[in-house]
C-alpha cells in the first residue's frame, strides 16, 4: 500500500442492481481508500462490469438497494457527468465510436469541462495542444491520433490506449478499468500499465477489472476481489490474483459456498 | 413558438399607406385577370405577361405531386392572395426589438445590425442601413456585375431577364413551378459578365427583413464565360411568416468555365411542437452547366419549414462540367423532409458528387431522394452519392430513395449509405468524461454534419453549427 491510513474515497454498502429487471448485482460491499490499487477479478456474467457502470451511473441500470458514498458524498445524487467532474473515471471495456469529432477536440472539451468543474483555469487550443503532447508521450501514442475521430477505425489496442490518455487528461480521484487488458498484445500492455503506473498518486485510487492476472504482473494491486454471481465472495491480497490464475475460480465458488450453506454443501463437497 | 414572437412577427403595420396597401393588394384567388393585375402593376413588358399566362394555363392542366413523403391537407389555391405591393415595414432601433428574439438571436451569434458589413457579404437590401447597401452596389458595378431584385431587373435589363429566365426551369417544368412562373412577384437577379470572379459573397440575408418578397420568390443567377461568384440565400435568425406556402424557384446558369457556388440556409418556421402551423417550402432549384468546365454547387442546410419538398438539381450538359450537392437537413417535432438532388450527366466526362446527411428528431420524417442519370452520351460521366441518416429517440423516420439511370455503360456511379442513432452509450461515453448531454449532442450532430458545413463559408459554417444545436435543444434525454 502506498498511503497507509489513506482517507476514505468509495464506500460502497449492501449494492443491489438490476438490468432490464433482473437483477445483476446481489449486495456489494467495497471500500477503496486513497493510494490503494484494487483489482476485481471473476469469471464471465459474474457482475464486474456492472458494477463498474453502476458507479459511473449508466442509466440502462436500477440502483434497488444501498448506498456509495465517493468522497463522503451521495453518489446516487450525481448524472453521470457530475460524477465524472467529481473525479470518477470509468475506463471503458468497449470505447464507443464518435465518427467526425476528433479526438484533440474530444480531449479538450472534457478537459476544459472538468477543469472548469474544479475551479481551475481552462486551456485554450494552442496550450491544450502542447499540454495533450506531454500526455501522448507518457502512452508512446503518435501526435497524428489527435486528428482522427474518437476511436473510429482504431484497432483494439488503439482504443484501450486511448482510454489511458483520457484518464491522463482528466486525472481523476478514482479510475476505475473496465478490462483494459483484454485485446492489447504484451507490448501494448506494458506500455499501457505503465502508463497507469505513473499515473498513480498518493491521492488518488484504482479499481481494476480484470479476467487475467497478466495485468497484475505489471500493475501490482493491494487487494484481490472475487466478484461471482453479483457479490464480492473473497478478498485477499495480490497473491490471490496467481492462486486464481493456477487454480480457476471454482474452489473460491465452492468455498463460498460452504461457507454460506454449511450444512447442505460441507457434506457433499 | 413563443406567442411574443408571433406578436411581434404579425404585429399590424403601424405607421401610414394603410389605405394605399389595402387598394395594392389583388382579391384572393387566381385567374388570368390576376396574373394580368401582377403584371401591369409592376409595369412588365409584353413577353413576361405571355410568360406567365402560358405557363398559368398550363398549371391549369397540372395535379399537385403526391410522390413525395410528406402528408399535409389539400391546398386551397383560391384561397391565397397572389399580390399585394411591397410594404416598406417600419424601421426599427434595436431597443424596440422584441428581447426573446433578440435572446435567439444571440444564442445565434447574429449581431443583427452590423452583421452583413462586418462579414463583407452584399447584401441586396440591408435591414436597417440602406447605405451599406450601395456602397457595396458601386463596389460590384465596377466589376460589371448587376446585383438586383428581379422586378429591377426586368426593367433595367430586359434582354437579359428575358434571355435565361425559364430556361432552366421551363414555365411547364412541374406543379410549382408553374405556379411560381404564373405569379411570381420578386427575388433576386445576378448576373457576373464575363472573366468576372465576384469580389465578395452576395447574399439576400435581410432582405426579407424589410421588404416582402412574396411566397412566390423568382431567382436567377448566370454567370458569363470564366464568372464566379458564391451566393448566400437565407439565414440562421429564425424567419416567420403569415404565408404558409412557398414556392420558389431558383434557377442557375453557368457558361464555359464559370462556377457558381450556392449556399443555403433554411430556418422558416417549423410548427410547434405539437406540428401546428409552419410553412410549406416546395422549391424549385437547378442549375445548369451549359459551358464546358463550368461548375455549380449546391449547400443547403435545411432545419425549417413544416414541409421541405425540394431538390437543387445539377444538369450538366458542358463537357467536363462539375455538380455538387451538400445537404444537412434536420427535422424535429413533427416536421417533414423530402429532399435530394438530381444529377443529370449529359456532358463528356461530366462528375457530380452528392453529400446528403439527414438528421431526424421527435415524431419527425426525414427523407433522401436523388435522382443520378447518365445519358447515353456522356461516356466517361462519374457520380459519388453518399447518404448518411441519423436518427434521435424512437419517433422519427429516415428514408432514402436513390435512383439511379445508366445509358451509358462508361459511366461510373458509386453510392454509400449509413444509418446511424445517437445512442445511450454514445451519450454515456460524452458524459463519463463530464460532457452533458445537449453539449454531446451538438458535439456528435458537428461531427456527423462535417463534410457538409466544411462547404460552407465561415460565417454560415459557425451559425449553422449554433442553429442544429439550438433546433435540437431539449430532444435528447
């Protein structure tokens, strides 16, 4: 942990979530104090992307039950921009295109407006552009990639990347990465963890959704989640993440299991 | 609407002549006697009252169109009055204007008095400084070119008028435009000689402002041998009016090696929101490349209008000669759109290209409909169509219908079509970054509209970006 006793940044209490009314997310609790890296792993349709829109407030999702607290406040009493400006950033798994808005007037819209959010000056074209330069170095992106429309045409890798540069634009409190792994080759992950790694503060937080623990190779959390079926059934340290990795993820399931019906399972197991 | 504004737009006229319009208005309805009444009050010469009575009587033998995708009530055209004289509207000073529309005006960026001269633009009759005007007037007879209504125009350049007027949209050409033939009452008239390339972009921006030009506009442009000129019709401000059709027509030439460049845009009232009132925009526009090398471009933005049922039309019959077509047309609330282009490629190695992007909102219908032929001579002729839809909400339609006639087989027509909806994602991405959901909107509708609004002049460019904002508030989410 880099900020022992950091303060408090996201408690989330007994979250339910429905889509469509089914219910997606079955009671989650979270804390994410300042400093702390953490990474929610679990297998397919267990609920980690749900839970990462729900905190960035995706309107497709019912809230039916708890509470979030981002930085003591209501986060249900936030629209989604609000919560952005707040300092909640949600790296997307799937980056949607925006054919004809270029991605330097994308960046500087959303700067601007975030700044502007914090009480900080805005940049003007010309010191924006110099400003994104230094940003795009830090993710080893060519200055070309300004001019082109917001991930049209971008390959996978390309689009993963440029959620990184946006969260190196709008430095938020809390990222949170909606398997930002998933379709970056080795090279393109390296580079895309170090860019998150320099972008770590002792004021601010990362939440980590992930399948793999490859990423955790290069981006070192300090706790390890198991989300299955819509809650969060283990936690542990970043040990956790190769014990999944050798293992899978059915002994965690079993193991919850047992430990929430004791008497029907222990026997059979 | 806001009833301020409509208050405003119908206020009675105030001041004097009051006995004198009511003697210069015809009776409602339409006859021979009318067209002859239109004719001798503006003290027109001999072939323009055979003009027009020829192509009454053929308008006699016409039906409405009811192919196009728009529905609205029968027309009663006993019912309209088809001339009353110019009424110099009163001259106001900004402290008078009404602030709602001074609000909208701002929203625009259209600083209403000084706009036209700070852009450079010519404008035939300024809003409230008839001063500018004629400087620019002495600045364009210079060059030779002749900037004027139509009306002066007949009368001052007769051989003129008389020469191009009908000829590339014949009296008999369709229902409209016969009507238009039979009773328009003014427009504009351009005309840039020869090797003359206009020094400044022309435009009728507030024309209407202060003198009615009637529903029944008549424009002609002709630029001469090696003329250019780009022309602005219309503007951003919102416009009102009591007449609720419109049928102008506009027509231009281009001799070798000329071009003229047309812009648009068309912000007559829509209708409320509930699809009340707003006028019918049936117009006929088409230019004519009739010299070799010469070229004629379309760009129209199109967000008024209850009804836009129109169709700027290149025919190219000069060997190499180039049409274009840029269109944006937005519809909201209960609007209808049918609107397009036709490319006719008569010439040799004549190219036409067709940019259409339609954007659909609320219950609104909005469609493409293009015409591309290549004629049996025009070996080596080439079309690129391309037709993007965009829909907002689930209550609104987009349609396109593209023809297409080949006759000769070394012609090449390639054509691209997308339909695209702003979606929950697309707005959720906007707004994880901290951008709202008006401000994405505009931000997509920009970006969607690009190759068209890359088309226009600047000053158009930045308003008609405000305008498609504006027309769209309150749609999304």
């Amino acid at each position: 942990m880099r900020n022992e006793g950091g303060k408090g940044l996201l408690e989330v209490r007994g979250l339910r979530a429905t889509v469509s009314g089914i219910e997606i997310l079955k009671g989650i609790d979270l804390t994410v104090r300042e400093g702390e890296v953490h990474a929610i792993m679990g297998p397919n349709g267990s609920g980690k992307s749900t839970f990462a829109k729900v905190l960035a407030g995706h309107p497709a999702y019912e809230v039916t039950a708890g509470s979030i607290l981002f930085e003591g406040k209501d986060l249900f009493a936030l629209d989604p921009e609000s919560r952005a400006r707040a300092g909640l950033f949600l790296g997307f798994q799937y980056p949607v295109e925006i054919p004809g808005v270029t991605n330097s007037a994308f960046l500087r819209l959303a700067y601007n407006t975030v700044q502007g959010a914090r009480g900080k000056d805005e940049l003007d074209p010309l010191e924006f552009d110099d400003f994104i330069r230094e940003k795009l170095k830090l993710l080893d992106m060519d200055p070309a990639f300004l001019d082109r429309s917001v991930n049209e045409g971008f390959s996978g890798g390309e689009k993963k990347r440029n959620e990184i540069l946006q969260l190196a634009t709008l430095e938020p409190k809390l990222a949170i990465l909606d398997e930002t792994d998933s379709g970056l080759d080795i090279d393109a992950l390296r580079v895309v963890a170090n860019g998150v790694n320099q972008l770590m503060r002792r004021d601010n937080a990362f939440v980590l959704v992930t399948h793999y623990q490859r990423l955790l190779n290069y981006i070192v959390p300090d706790y390890v989640h198991v989300m299955e079926g819509g809650r969060i059934i283990k936690t542990g340290g970043k040990e956790l993440a190769f014990e999944l990795e050798n293992r899978g993820y059915d002994w965690v399931v079993n193991e919850f299991k047992a430990g929430t019906e004791p008497v029907a399972t222990a026997g059979s197991a | 609407m806001s009833s301020v504004l409509e208050q405003l737009v119908n206020k009675p006229y105030e001041h004097g002549f009051r006995t004198d319009i009511e003697a210069e208005t015809a009776p409602k309805g339409l006859n021979e006697d009318t067209i002859r009444l239109i004719s001798a009050k503006k003290g027109e010469p001999e072939w323009l009252l055979e003009f027009r009575l020829k192509a009454y009587r053929h308008w006699l033998t016409m039906v409405e169109p009811r192919w196009p995708n728009v529905t609205y009530a029968k027309i009663d055209f006993q019912d309209i009055i088809y001339y009353s004289a110019p009424k110099p509207k009163k001259k106001m000073s900004m402290d008078e204007v009404d602030p709602e529309l001074l609000r909208t005006f701002e929203k625009l960026g259209v600083p209403m008095n000084e706009r036209a001269a700070l852009a450079g633009v010519a404008v035939d009759v300024i809003f409230d400084s008839v001063s500018v005007a004629t400087t620019y007037k002495e600045k364009l007879a210079k060059v030779g070119i002749i900037f004027c209504s139509i009306s002066e125009a007949v009368r001052d350049h007769p051989e003129l008028v008389r020469k191009y007027l009908g000829s590339v949209v014949p009296p008999t050409d369709n229902f409209y435009a016969a009507l238009n033939s039979a009773v328009f009452t003014d427009g504009s008239f351009c005309f840039i000689p020869k090797g003359v390339k206009c020094p400044m972009e022309l435009s009728t921006y507030f024309r209407i402002n202060t003198e009615e030009s009637g529903q029944f506009e008549r424009t002609l442009i002709v630029a001469e041998e090696g003329a250019s000129v780009s022309y602005l019709e219309g503007c951003t401000a919102p416009k009102f009016d009591t007449n609720q059709l419109h049928a102008a027509v506009v027509e231009l030439v281009t001799l070798d090696n000329a071009d003229i460049k047309y812009s648009t845009v068309q912000n007559w009232y829509a209708g409320d929101e509930k699809g009340v009132g707003g006028i019918y925009n049936f117009v006929t526009k088409r230019g004519l490349c009739k010299g070799v090398n010469s070229k004629i471009s379309w760009t129209q933005v199109e967000t008024g209008s209850a009804i836009t049922w129109k169709y700027p039309s290149c025919v190219l019959l000069g060997d190499n000669s180039i049409g274009e077509f840029y269109s944006v047309a937005l519809t909201n609330h209960y609007q209808q759109a049918d609107t397009g282009t036709k490319m006719i490629h008569i010439g040799k190695n004549t190219r036409s290209t067709i940019i259409s992007k339609g954007i659909s909102a609320g219950h609104s219908n909005n469609s493409y409909r293009g015409l591309v032929k290549i004629g049996a001579k025009a070996a080596g002729a080439r079309n690129y169509s391309q037709c993007d839809s965009m829909l907002i909400g689930s209550n609104c339609s987009a349609n396109t219908f593209p023809y297409i006639e080949v006759q000769n087989a070394a012609g090449k027509v390639e054509h691209e079509a997308t339909t695209s909806k702003i979606g929950e994602d697309q707005l959720f991405y906007f707004r994880q970054r901290g951008i709202g959901t008006e401000e994405a909107v505009s931000m997509i509708i920009n970006g969607f509209c690009k190759q068209v609004f890359q088309q226009l002049p600047m000053e158009f460019a930045v308003e008609a970006t405000k305008l498609l904002g504006l027309k769209l508030e309150g749609s999304v989410g």
